[in-house]
C-alpha cells in the first residue's frame, strides 16, 4: 500500500479529531483499518497525534472466519487495552 495513501487518511482523522474536540477537549482515538495485501510493508503502527492515539492496522481476509475474529479481538485488546 503506497505510503501516501496511509499519509492522506490519517491526516483526514487527525482532522476530525481536531474537529471534534474544539468545543470541549477530550481525550480521542482513532484507527485505520485496511485489508492486507501482498506488499511487502504492512502499515502496522501507533501515531500520537496532538496527544491523540491513532492506529494503523492491517486485517488479513485470505482466511477464515474465526481467525479474523481472532485477529480482530487482538487489534481491539491492543488499541484500547481491554480482553475481548
């Protein structure tokens, strides 16, 4: 996945985080969620953005659905910090 595409949408939520927190400032997250592809990089990071956590997470959907769940309690206990 070419790098500018994953520059251009976590600066589209690090909009919408300064958007939504004019008003009243509050503690936000936010998380990029893309299919994996063949690339040899996956964008697999954590952004702190004007002290705002932002996640950059692939999801590998050649397989079944168990392991996508399995894939997606991981990416939730990692990002927020809770077991699922």
């Amino acid at each position: 996945m070419p790098f500018q595409i994953i520059r251009n949408d976590i600066t589209k939520v690090e909009a919408d985080i300064i958007v939504n927190t004019a008003s009243e400032p509050h503690e936000v997250s936010g998380m990029l969620l893309y299919a994996r592809t063949d690339e040899s990089v996956q964008p697999n990071n954590i952004y702190q953005m004007s002290g705002n956590k932002i996640s950059v997470r692939t999801l590998d959907l050649n397989c079944d659905f168990a392991q996508i769940a399995t894939q997606l309690n991981q990416i939730v206990e990692e990002h927020f910090g809770i077991t699922v």
